[in-house]
C-alpha cells in the first residue's frame, strides 16, 4: 500500500476531498518526523510507537580494499507496533509457505 492508497482509502471512507485528505497525511508524517528528528519519541495508543534507537560505535569492513572501518554511534527511527497491532496481524496474516 502506497501513500497514494491510503489517501484514496481514507478520501473514500469518509468522503473527503482527496486534496485535503492528502494534505493530512503529509502533516501527519512531517509532525512525527519533526518530532523523532528533535529527540522525542511519539506514541500512538493502539497502533504503536515512533522511537529513537541508538546504536553503539561498532568496527565494520571495507570488503573492497580489505580495511576495517569504525562506524561512529548514531541514532536511527524505528517503529515498534502496538500489542494489538501484533496480534491482529498474527491472527488475520496467513504464513506464506518458502
């Protein structure tokens, strides 16, 4: 699903124009990325939360010219779901067999 759907889907449920529907979602998502991009974690009741992780200093390798490399610390987005949030996808997504 693209943000184009879910502005179509959200447009249609509530008969909105698409314009402003869409101008919602872009505010929604330039309000929790401002949010993550000054420190603060957002959380939505329900559905799950925007968080900062930190990752630690860490040596990698540069596979090319055969040289570690040090990967300084560094804070990164990520979105941990909400328990009902897991459950309804565990009970409702059928496993794909491999």
């Amino acid at each position: 699903m693209t943000k184009a759907d879910i502005v179509t889907s959200i447009s249609d449920n509530l008969g909105m124009d698409k314009n402003d529907v869409q101008n919602i979602v872009e505010s929604f998502m330039d309000e929790v990325k401002g949010a993550l991009e000054v420190g603060e974690n957002v959380y939505l009741r329900g559905f799950g939360s925007f968080i900062i992780k930190k990752r630690a200093e860490k040596t990698g390798r540069n596979i090319s010219q055969n040289t570690t490399i040090k990967i300084p610390a560094h804070n990164i987005p990520a979105f941990k779901p909400s328990k009902v949030f897991v459950e309804g996808v565990k009970t409702k997504v059928k496993v794909e067999e491999v």
